[in-house]
C-alpha cells in the first residue's frame, strides 16, 4: 500500500513528509521526487527520507537507470514503489511542471 501526495516547494514536502510520517509510515519509506536529480537528493537529504536505490527497484532496474533519461529512471522508481504504469506517467507528468512528488510507502517491498 501506498500514499501519494503532490506539493509545490520544500516547505510543502517537510510538511507532507510529518503528515505521512504522523500517519504510520515511516520516513525511511518515504520518498520525495523531483524532476531536477540534484533538487531531489537534496530534498531527501534535507528531510531524511528513503531514497529508492537497489533494495526497492532491484539489481537490474538500479543498474539499468545509469542509461536512462531522467524521465524514465523517474517512472521505473514510481513502479518499483508499487504505483502502476498509468500512475507513473501520470507522477513524472507532473514532475515535469516543477512540482513535487512524495510517496509514502508500507515497505520498501512489493
């Protein structure tokens, strides 16, 4: 199971991501989105939230996004998280208008 939730700025996120965490998930399988890699990695390490790497998208797919546009290692970590094809598109669309994407996951599984 999982949560989505789409917000404007970082205030926003650390907001959301208290939100999620006061909810029952915790902040290690909660993961923010960004379109631009750099604003992502610093939104996650500013609100220390899980990042999705090997564990969550497994061996092939984490190696496979080396050669990746950003647009589709986007969408092969919102599958990895459980959202559908449809919903991921749908995700990385909105990445695309500036946005931001955080998911609150169960686990970090399937």
């Amino acid at each position: 199971m999982y949560k989505v939730e789409v917000v404007e700025n970082g205030v926003q996120a650390t907001n959301t991501i208290d939100m999620l965490n006061n909810q029952g998930y915790s902040k290690e399988h909660i993961y923010i989105f960004a379109h631009d890699k750099d604003r992502s990695e610093n939104l996650t390490d500013a609100t220390d939230t899980g990042s999705v790497g090997m564990k969550e998208q497994g061996l092939f797919d984490s190696v496979g996004n080396v050669f990746k546009k950003r647009g589709d290692e986007l969408r092969t970590k919102f599958e990895s998280l459980g959202l559908t094809t449809a919903e991921a598109e749908q995700y990385e669309e909105v990445l695309d208008h500036g946005k931001l994407v955080i998911v609150g996951s169960d686990s970090a599984e399937k």
